[in-house]
C-alpha cells in the first residue's frame, strides 16, 4: 500500500491517510494547498497500521471526481475517462481540473462532485464492503462543466447540402457526410438535429436507404454502439463472468480513443497496418499518442521512429499541451504556469511502463534488416511503431517499386511470424485534385495489397479555423479485413486524441477569468 501511495506523490497528486471508514487519520486540509513529503507519508504508514490511501481533489491534484453511489444508473452521458469502482461498488469518473468548482454533494440524484475541499479513496485501498479497483484507464478527460450547470450554449449554423447517389456509392456518401456533419453538432443533439438533418439528405438518394440501414450507419458514426458496449462490459462484471471478460479487456488494443475503438477494425496480432495521409497531417502524433495509450494499456511498444529523436517529439507533444506559443517559446517569455505544465507532460511521457522509443535524425536512411535486428532484441514486445517506409533504404540495383514492395512483403511476414501487430507510417503520392484513396499510396498497390488495415488521417489546415474546429482530425479506415469503410472525427486537444472536444470555456479556464472580470458581454 505504501509503495502505491508514493506512485501517486511522485505523479503530483495529494494523498492523505485514511481508515477503513473512508474518514482522514490526520487534519488534512493543509494538504488541499501542498503535498505531503515521502517522510510524512511513511510515518503515516508506520502509525497507523490500516492506513488507506486517499486522494485531495482539486487544483492540488489537478483532478476532479464524479462520484455515483448507484452502480445500476444510466451513464452514457458522461464522457468517457478513468473510472474506478469503489469498494461499495459505485463508481469514481476520474476527470481533470478545468477550473475552480468546490465540492458538492448531491448535485444530482445519488451524484457527488469531489473537487475543490473535497478528497475520494483510491485504489488499491479496501474496507468491509470491498476493494477499490482500477477498472478503466485512460488519460484525463476535461471535467464536464456544462452538465453540471444551466448555461446556455450556441454552436454554428449546420449546412446540410447533399448530392445524392444511387447504389453502389450510396453507402460510403453517406457514411463520409455524416461524419463531417458531426462536428457541427453537440453530441447532446445528434438524436434530433443530426438525425434528422441525415434523413432529409437520404431521400436524395436514389433510392434512399431504408431507416434501418440509415439508422446502423448513424449509429456507428455518432459512437451510439460505445455506449451500448459499456454498458454490457459492466453488466459483465458479475462474479461468473469477471475472470473471462478482464482477460479480453487486457489484452485489446487501442486506437487512442473509446469512439475509434468501438467503430473501427479491432487490432489483432498479426496484423499489418498502415496509416497513410499528406505530409504534416498529424500521422507522428497520432500514431504517438496511439502507441502512449496502448503502453498504458499493459501492452509493451516499441515506436521506432525515423524522423524525430526521442526527446523532439517528446517537446513537441508537451509543447501542445502546455500551449506554448513559437513567439514565447523565441523571446524566453514562457509564462510560469504554461512552463510547470510542459514539464509535467515530458514527466507523465517518461513515466509511461513499457513505451520504448527509438529514433534518429531525418535524412539517416537505415536498412530494413536493422530495423529487424532492434524488434528482436525485444523478446516480449507486443507492438510496433516504424515511422516512416519512406527512410528505410534500398537495396543496391533496386527501384523505389521493388524497394516497397520487399518491405511491406517481408513487415507482413514479422507480423505473421511474430503474431505482432506493426504499424507503419507511409506518406501519399501528390496528386492534384485526386483524393487521398488506398490506391494513392506511394509505389505500386502491393503496399495496400500486403496490409489488412489502411487508415488515412486528415487535419484541419485552415489556420484561421476557430475552437474546436481547428484542433480536428478525420480519421478514415479505408480498408480493413472484415470490417466496413469508417470515417470518425476526434480532436487534439491539449496533448491527447480525444472523441468531443469540450465546451471552450472548459478548454481554456483563463476565458472564464476574462468572462467574470469584464462580465457576459
């Protein structure tokens, strides 16, 4: 117990002794303002003998906890983050701190907020009903703020301009416009405003779709099957089936988000992926994120990456969260607080278990049989990142055809042998006025022949676009063995993928500091 309260102390997160009662062992609301000491810790442990772990909600720990007393209750409508099932067996949505909000209790019927004066038990602590347990684990998302207060909100005229197709396209047209038709919506009106807006547009095809097969394309969209699995995961949790479902839960692979991963092709060992996109569309921090949150998975990742040394990409990544600007960043006018936040994300990277990285400068081409060498000094390693095919050089005599031809042949042969999962990142030809197709892949089409997934990323590149618009990416799953063409929208936000972007206020705490000050108007 001790060791798992120090882990927390090390990540910057209060911690108090607490009973068996859930009640503090010491006056603890001097640790609302600073965190304990290794030593004060490990006196706590040695007076009292039962000391359990709890965590200071609040600016302190960056946290704010979403506390249900009712297992049984409908959640769907709480974003997706960590969750921990408490020893009676409620639930605690772990979400980070977006602001100054006090703790409240019954906010809503068998809700509490656990946030600014207030603290939660943490796992692995226990009393006489049970243990707590982590059962969901995945980065912070921001704290909910708009379902927890009344203020009003205004999202942008939706345009609902259709063609129409007839069979044969019908399927795929839809699919790719209900997904750009998402991102203008509020996921709180995807049921009545989406839906409907996507049911006019139907009757322009020729023929329509029937509603059940419009309604299963919407569904798949919108995320509407992630909340339908949720809820069977937890249904799964009693005693006769726990052992068999935590096993599967384990072992699944992740896309970097909850909607990618119940719309998209599930990974499996074995399986040759490409993500293909323009250069600079985001495929490096993509496919970084995706590989930080398979680490924190349990899985063991090696990202091999052939642009970028280890340490650039790691900046690169806690220069967006922290959102530091190049102007800052050149005149050395970082503000305090955006600097303690770049260094905490280079702290929260490098303590990420079993995320190897290996990288080297651009313009250093290294051999595919090199590349073999370093998968297999990893006995145990479960996937892998190689960024990019462009880099990997080839043999004496050998054109750029033949070259990509014999490394994705001999990749897909490592991932059958090893039944390991390899993703490579591979660039677009250009091609004025042709879209981005599996087909437009760089070199011949044994490239897309070889792999069993094919994603296409697409950012937004409009520099003028505003919040959250310009944080968005398309995520397109051109091909994938045995399952359909998907198309889902996600959002870079403050140095993670995630499904919905949140409200601005909530992404910015300094505009509701503005807002207060100068007043609504």
């Amino acid at each position: 117990m001790i060791k798992k309260a120090l882990e927390y102390l090390n990540k910057d997160i209060s911690i108090i002794p607490v009973g068996k009662d859930k009640k503090p062992l010491i006056k603890w609301q001097e640790f609302q303002e600073r965190r304990a000491t290794k030593e004060e810790v490990e006196q706590w442990f040695k007076d009292y003998p039962e000391t359990q772990i709890g965590i200071v909600c609040g600016k302190i720990s960056d946290l704010i906890v979403v506390d249900i007393d009712e297992p049984n209750m409908n959640l769907n409508w709480l974003p997706e983050t960590a969750i921990v099932k408490t020893g009676s067996g409620g639930f605690h949505y772990y979400y980070k701190y977006t602001g100054a909000f006090k703790n409240k209790t019954r906010i809503r019927e068998n809700i509490d907020i656990r946030a600014d004066g207030g603290y939660v038990v943490a796992p692995p602590s226990w009393n006489e009903k049970g243990q707590y347990q982590l059962i969901k684990r995945m980065n912070l998302t921001p704290f909910p703020l708009h379902l927890f207060t009344n203020q009003p909100k205004e999202y942008k005229q939706i345009d609902s301009t259709y063609e129409g197709f007839g069979e044969g396209q019908r399927n795929n047209q839809m699919t790719r416009y209900i997904g750009h038709l998402l991102v203008k919506v509020h996921p709180s009106e995807w049921e009545t405003i989406a839906w409907n807006i996507t049911k006019e547009a139907n009757q322009k095809n020729n023929p329509p779709l029937l509603e059940h097969e419009l309604r299963s394309i919407f569904n798949s969209i919108s995320g509407k099957e992630r909340h339908n699995s949720k809820q069977r995961w937890y249904k799964s949790q009693e005693p006769e089936l726990t052992i068999k479902v935590k096993k599967d839960y384990k072992n699944r692979y992740t896309w970097g988000t909850r909607g990618l991963d119940t719309s998209m092709a599930i990974i499996k060992r074995g399986n040759f992926i490409i993500v293909g996109a323009k250069r600079g569309s985001g495929k490096t921090t993509f496919t970084f994120d995706m590989a930080c949150k398979n680490a924190m998975l349990g899985h063991k990742v090696l990202y091999i990456s052939l642009e970028m040394e280890e340490d650039k990409i790691k900046e690169d990544f806690a220069r967006k969260y922290a959102g530091i600007t190049v102007g800052e960043e050149y005149d050395y006018i970082i503000p305090d607080t955006k600097q303690t936040a770049y260094e905490k994300r280079i702290k929260e990277i490098n303590s990420i278990p079993n995320l190897f990285f290996r990288g080297m400068r651009r313009g250093s081409n290294v051999s595919l049989n090199s590349i073999i060498e370093l998968i297999n000094e990893f006995s145990d390693i479960d996937l892998v990142f190689i960024d990019n095919l462009d880099l990997i050089e080839g043999n004496k005599g050998e054109n750029d055809w033949e070259r990509q031809k014999r490394i994705t042949k001999k990749i897909m042969g490592i991932t059958i042998e090893k039944q390991l999962p390899i993703i490579l990142i591979h660039h677009y030809r250009k091609r004025m006025g042709k879209d981005n197709g599996s087909d437009e892949l760089s070199g011949s089409g044994k490239i897309a022949d070889n792999a069993d997934i094919i994603i296409n990323i697409n950012k937004c590149y409009d520099t003028n676009a505003e919040y959250p618009e310009k944080y968005k990416s398309i995520i397109h799953q051109q091909k994938s063995r045995g399952y359909p063409e998907t198309i889902k929208i996600i959002y870079f936000i403050k140095g993670s993928f995630e499904d919905e972007a949140p409200p601005y206020e909530e992404y910015d705490p300094y505009f509701n500091s503005l807002k207060n000050y100068y007043g609504e108007n």
